[in-house]
C-alpha cells in the first residue's frame, strides 16, 4: 500500500473510534442525571463510600483528619450556558472512557497487518489487557484520588476571610483530570512491555532509575492528596507497584530476547 492508502485505512478507524464515542456520549448525555447525581459529583458527598470508610477508619484509630468530605461543597456555575457546555463536556468524557477498549482495538486493527506472525501471537490479548488497567485506573482515580483531591482542594483556604465558591466547571475538569490521569498511569505496564520489545528500555535502566521514579511517585501523591501520612501511602502504594510490575515485564521480556 502506497502512503496516501495507509492515511486512507488510518481515516476510516479512527472515525469509528470517534462514531463509537459519539453514541456512548448522547447516551450519557440521555442519562445526566445518572451521570451527574450518582457519579460526577457523588466524591464531594459524605454518603460516598470512599468517604463513608475513610471516616469510620478515622473513628476506629482516632484519626478525625480521614473523616473527608463531611461539609457541604456548594457548586455555582457563573456562565449563562455553563451548565449546557459541561453536560457535554461530560458525556463526550464518559463516550471516550466507556469507548476505550473499542478505541484501542481499531488502533490495534490498524498496526496488526504490519506486524509478523510471531509479534502477533507474543501480542495478543493486548486489548484485553489494556482495557483491564484503563478501568483499573478510572476505578482507582474515582474511588481513591478523586474524593481525596476535592476534600483538600475544596476546603482549602488561605484565610477564614476567603470563602470558596466552587466553579462546576472547575469541579468537572478537577474529577476528569484526575480520572483520565490515573487510568493513563495504569498503562505503564503495557508501555515497559512495547518499549522493552523495541529495546528503547531495559530493566537495568527501570533499575538505576528506581529512585528517581519513587521520589517522582511521592511528589505527584503529595500533591494530588490531602496533607496526612495515611492518604499518601494510600495513592503511592499502587503506583510503586506497578513501577515494580513493568521491572519484572522489561525483565521478562529481555530475557525471551536472548534465548
């Protein structure tokens, strides 16, 4: 196939990808209230769980900081079409969420013919494997990162004569970010094993720069968590395992290379 044909085939998956988010997200539009009452904004209410645990955890070691999220964080929306614009902001954010594996399986449909016979066997269940951390990671990033990020950001003040007025979209963007983020993070095993194979890293590499990474980990947990020791080994723990699951892949991978 010439260039302009591989364009060509390139154009036609990536507008089912885009067709595939499209219908999730006037779904999710269909449904706001489902997505805006039970999900979008239910990590700034007491009754969440994340919220319900961390507080009756608070209670049994005597900890009243992890009892998160207890006040009432008001929303305002300062813009005619602001609420409008963040219902489909939101729902175009829900379609590429919930789309994801499909997403990944038209990219995969157009790398796969030029890959051999072996690399395709060595690679499969790709998708399923990427689709599976994706949604770890929005999992994590909602129950875990979220409710933590609105507790500080929400009751952070400078002084008693500053009251904080939160922006909806400013919330919107806070919990998408940080969803979109941590599932992204959740990818790194599946980025070690392709840049192993294309021998850019190695586990020596992974290895000598370990506590370079560890230092990265607890700066990004430091900022993204409310100031106790308990919340930051909650956000930390997770992604220092999965540094340690891409050593042991690069490994593994280095090690099918020579023999």
């Amino acid at each position: 196939m010439s260039f302009l044909e591989h364009l060509e085939v390139l154009r036609w998956h990536l507008i089912r990808a885009f067709a595939a988010v499209l219908i999730v997200a006037i779904v999710a539009f269909i449904f706001n209230d489902i997505v805006f009452d039970h999900i979008i904004l239910a990590p700034k209410k007491a009754n969440f769980i994340t919220n319900c645990l961390l507080c009756k955890l608070g209670e049994l070691l005597n900890i009243p900081k992890l009892c998160i999220n207890s006040k009432v964080l008001q929303l305002i929306s300062i813009k005619m079409a602001g609420q409008f614009t963040m219902h489909i902001i939101t729902s175009l954010f829900g379609g590429l969420i919930l789309a994801f594996p499909y997403i990944f399986w038209e990219f995969w449909r157009f790398v796969k013919p030029a890959l051999y016979e072996k690399e395709v066997r060595k690679t499969r269940g790709a998708v399923w494997v990427s689709s599976i951390l994706f949604f770890l990671g929005v999992l994590f990033g909602y129950f875990i990162i979220a409710p933590l990020s609105v507790h500080f950001l929400g009751s952070y003040n400078v002084s008693d004569e500053v009251v904080n007025q939160i922006n909806l979209k400013s919330y919107v963007g806070t919990i998408t970010s940080v969803v979109l983020s941590s599932a992204v993070v959740f990818e790194l095993p599946v980025l070690v094993f392709f840049l192993s194979k294309a021998g850019i890293i190695t586990p020596n590499f992974l290895r000598k720069y370990r506590k370079h990474a560890v230092v990265l980990i607890f700066i990004l947990a430091a900022v993204i968590t409310p100031p106790d020791v308990f919340s930051l080994i909650l956000v930390t723990l997770p992604l220092l395992i999965l540094y340690e699951i891409g050593i042991k892949i690069s490994k593994r991978v280095e090690r099918k290379k020579k023999s």
